[in-house]
C-alpha cells in the first residue's frame, strides 16, 4: 500500500479522467489520497473529490503564490470538514521575488504573515502542516522553530534536500519524497535520502507536476508513486515492500487517517 500524502486532484488537468486516475493507481497499489489546498479558487472541487471518494482527503491551505488570497479564505468552513486532515500547503517561496531590494523585502515580509497566520491555525486547529519551502529554508525553519506545535508537526512537501532542514525531524516534521527523486540532477536528495530518519518519510507526487522518470514530460498522477518508491529502495537498499509499509505507516500516523 502507497498513500500519496500530495497530489492536485482538484487541478484541471484531471477533469476529464479523474475517475481513470484514481482507479489505475488503486490497481497499483496506492490507497490513499490527499489534496493540498494551494489555490482557494479550486478549493470546493478538492471538498467535492473527497467527499465522492472515501480514500481521498483534502487540507486547507494557501500557497505563497496565491496569498493574496488568505483573509478572504473562510478556513472554519473547511477545517472542519471529516475529510480535512492539514493545513497547507503554506510556507515562504522566494523562488520568484521581482523588483527593488525593498519590494523584495517587503514580499517576503507578507509571507511570513501568512505562514505564520497559518500555522497558528495549525495549533488552533490541531491538524498538521503541509510545508512548501522553496529558496527559503533557513527563514522557513525560523518560523518553524518558533511557531509551530512538535506534538502535531506536519510535511516538509518535496522536500528540497537542504540539510539545514534535517533536524526539523525532532520537532515533529516528516520530508515528502516524490518524483524529484528518480531524475539525473537530482544529486543532492540523491546523497541527502539515507540521512532522513526512515520514521519520517512519506511519498508524494506532488501531480501533476514533477513527473518522475520514466514517464517525465508527461501529467504526473498517484500511480507513478510506485517509481518514486522503487527509486527510493534503491537509494536506501531496503525491500521495495519495506518502503511502501514504513511510509504508509508515516502517513497515517501524520495525519491521523486509518
């Protein structure tokens, strides 16, 4: 059994066949769903996904690119849906800033109120963290440190394998493992894998993007997690079936769901 603990099922680009999705993925062997909420605009199709399919949960969350978005988010509407197990996917991505050094500065200081908005809702709330991280890791495990409750933790969700982020696995955190995995430049997860405390790895997709090999170029969908964890018994040379069961495990026990 695979959970994948990050995938956009609510995205467009699965409109068509979303019922093929999730049953070509149910044959291979992945048995549970979770949708982020990154964009609130596409929110109630992840509601309406999992509530037409009891292996699908959702979370509640707003992406640092959408964070405009954030206070005209009802999250009492959603957080206490059955189905929602997180918040997130929420966090600091610096990936993109534009304009002067004050614009700059001012843009990362929105988001960190929003992150940090967001994780008091985690505590409020007492659901786990989807955490993007992207060009942002010292800031991200700063708030982290100080804010964020380590008896309910969350995901480190594709996790960028900087080593300053390992020792969030004390406080709580778990690294999302997806298709980054399996490509030819991804060296650093590539050395960085084996020292992640096994207890703390989950497998995502993260579809549909970041498809992995040997289908990349291509829509990413749940199925293909079972490269990721194929790619990853490899690293860690340990039985595929060891893999599949631990991050299961991990899974459920993050977010609370059997």
């Amino acid at each position: 059994m695979i959970i994948d603990s990050h995938i956009h099922l609510d995205d467009k680009r699965y409109d068509e066949d979303l019922d093929e999705v999730l049953n070509r993925a149910r044959e291979g062997g992945v048995k549970r769903f979770i949708i982020p909420g990154a964009d609130p605009s596409t929110l109630d199709r992840a509601v309406e996904i999992s509530e037409q399919n009891s292996d699908v949960y959702f979370a509640v969350g707003v992406h640092p690119y959408d964070m405009g978005s954030f206070n005209d988010l009802d999250f009492e509407k959603y957080v206490s849906h059955e189905k929602c197990v997180a918040i997130g996917e929420c966090g600091l991505d610096y990936f993109r800033l534009e304009g002067s050094d004050e614009e700059k500065e001012a843009e990362k200081s929105r988001q960190k109120e929003v992150f940090i908005a967001q994780i008091e809702l985690s505590k409020k709330y007492n659901k786990p963290l989807i955490v993007h991280i992207r060009d942002a890791s010292r800031d991200s495990k700063e708030l982290l440190l100080e804010y964020a409750d380590n008896k309910i933790g969350g995901v480190l969700h594709c996790y960028n394998a900087d080593e300053e982020l390992l020792s969030l696995a004390k406080s709580g955190f778990y690294f999302g493992i997806g298709g980054v995995v399996t490509f030819k430049n991804a060296k650093k997860l590539l050395n960085v894998l084996p020292k992640i405390p096994q207890e703390k790895l989950i497998i995502e997709t993260d579809g549909p993007y970041l498809t992995p090999a040997p289908h990349r170029g291509e829509r990413n969908e749940p199925f293909y997690t079972t490269f990721v964890a194929q790619k990853m018994s490899e690293l860690l040379d340990i039985p595929i079936k060891s893999v599949k069961n631990i991050t299961t495990q991990n899974a459920l026990e993050l977010f609370h769901i059997s």
